[in-house]
C-alpha cells in the first residue's frame, strides 16, 4: 500500500480508485498495520483507506495532554475530504469504533456499511474509569514495560488466545509492538478513557452494520456489543467464543472473510462509491 501524509496523519492507500473504498479505523495500542491482513485479503476487491489517528503509529505527535474522541474524528473526515471520498464502508476496532460512530453520525449518507469490532458506543463507566485513569499516568513516565505491558497485553487479546501454544508466535510479536510503543501515546490513552457517551448517536446511523464481539474482551464486554446492537436501526451481532477484544488479529482466518463478504453485501445494495 502506498503511504501519504495529510494535515499531520500517516495514511495508507491501495489507491484503487476504480473500487469500492473501505475506510479502517484501528485500535489503541496499534496502529493501521493491524489491518494489513484485511487489506491483503481485500485486494482487487476494495480500496483501502487507512490512517494512523494522531498521536498514534507513524501520524504526528500529540500537541496537547488529551486527544479526544472529537478531534480524532475531525481528522478523519479531514482525510476523507483530502482524498475525495464521500461514500465509504466503515470497518473499526474498540477505539476506531468510537471514532466510527461519531463520523457516522455526522457523515450519515456516506457511510455504505460500517463493522465494528470489539467496539462499544458509551463512556468508561465511573469504577472502570477510576482503574484506567493511572494508566495514562504510568504510560507518560514509564513507558510500555513489566506489569503495565502485561495488563495491556490481557485487555488487548483473550486469554484463549495468550495461552494458545498455536499463537505464541503471533502473541510474542504484538507484545514486543506494543512494548515499543513511546511514552507520548499517554494523550491518545487519556482521549479514549475518558470518551464521553456516543450511545444517543445510534439511532440515527441507518447503514447496515456487523458487530463483532469476543466472549473475552474485558475492555469492551459482551454486553457492551449487546447494547450497540439494540441502538442501531439495522444491525447484526456475531459473538465468538474464546476471542477477546482484537478479533481481526485473534482470529484472521474467520473474520477477514467474513467481515469482506459482509462489506461486500451491503455494497451491492448501496449507492456507488465515489472517489
């Protein structure tokens, strides 16, 4: 895929003009590198988008001590009109789901289909929010390392998947990413755990949708997935047993195929995409 820079971002491009565009918005403590499986498979089938949020992957650093939800989906509608596109499928995971919302939301007719994985629309509840907030704390000063990375490793992937002897390549990879990862992602980390509720968004965002939830994932529970689900007009749940909170990355083999044919799907009965 080729690479741009636009207003700061870092966005990878198939450039495929001629097809459908699938936007993807990744997950905090990744980048837009979680999705080259997806973009792999999506070839000579979608053109995809996908840009690093600010603060995060390869996109500028942070200039203030937060960067909420809001400016992140200012940023991608900042690269949506950059590039020219005004008709898109969404495809998110947990804090790309945040941003997912919020865009579709504002961008309504664009939205062509939207999936979102290990995602969630509302705030981090008050005892969860009180457990979180030193997270960012410890980030700022110590960086991705002992017990934190550990903790960060569990909430990121499920414990079926950690434990996997079949997976240890794999685990051992994304542990080693994210134990890279520098101390100025704490402004993304504070963004995200105090995002404000988008749940009053749901009803408004008539795209077809798939949301996809791990019997595991601690960050955004089963029951989290349940309640985007009963918010949006025309949504289906998909829940798989044994994943945790990275679906895409936990298990590949099922969900990219599926996640495509569904995109696929609901392109046929939509608008064409324009770019």
């Amino acid at each position: 895929m080729a690479t741009t820079t636009i207003d700061g971002l870092h966005v990878r491009d198939s450039g495929e003009r001629d097809l459908d565009a699938v936007l993807c918005l990744h997950s905090l403590f990744l980048d837009g590198s979680m999705f080259d499986g997806l973009a792999a498979a999506a070839a000579g089938r979608f053109r995809v988008v996908v840009p690093d949020f600010r603060g995060q992957g390869a996109s500028a650093p942070a200039e203030t001590d937060e960067i909420t939800m809001e400016q992140c989906t200012d940023d991608v509608e900042t690269v949506l009109d950059a590039l020219g596109l005004d008709a898109f499928h969404v495809v998110a995971q947990s804090m790309g789901g945040d941003v997912a919302v919020r865009l579709a939301a504002r961008r309504p007719a664009a939205i062509r289909s939207l999936v979102l994985l290990g995602s969630s629309a509302r705030a981090e509840p008050p005892e969860q929010l009180a457990e979180f907030e030193p997270v960012a704390d410890a980030v700022a000063v110590q960086g991705f390392s002992g017990e934190l990375l550990e903790t960060i490793m569990a909430i990121m992937f499920g414990a079926t998947t950690r434990e996997d002897p079949a997976r240890a390549t794999d685990v051992a990879r994304w542990r080693e990413q994210i134990a890279a990862l520098p101390r100025e992602l704490a402004p993304a980390v504070r963004g995200v755990i105090r995002r404000s509720s988008a749940v009053d968004l749901l009803p408004s965002i008539a795209a077809p949708a798939l949301v996809v939830s791990g019997t595991e994932d601690i960050a955004r529970p089963p029951a989290w997935a349940d309640e985007v689900v009963s918010g949006l007009p025309h949504a289906e749940l998909w829940r798989l047993e044994g994943i945790g909170h990275s679906p895409t990355l936990e298990a590949p083999d099922r969900v990219i195929p599926r996640v495509l044919d569904f995109v696929e799907t609901a392109g046929a009965t939509a608008p064409p995409a324009r770019a």
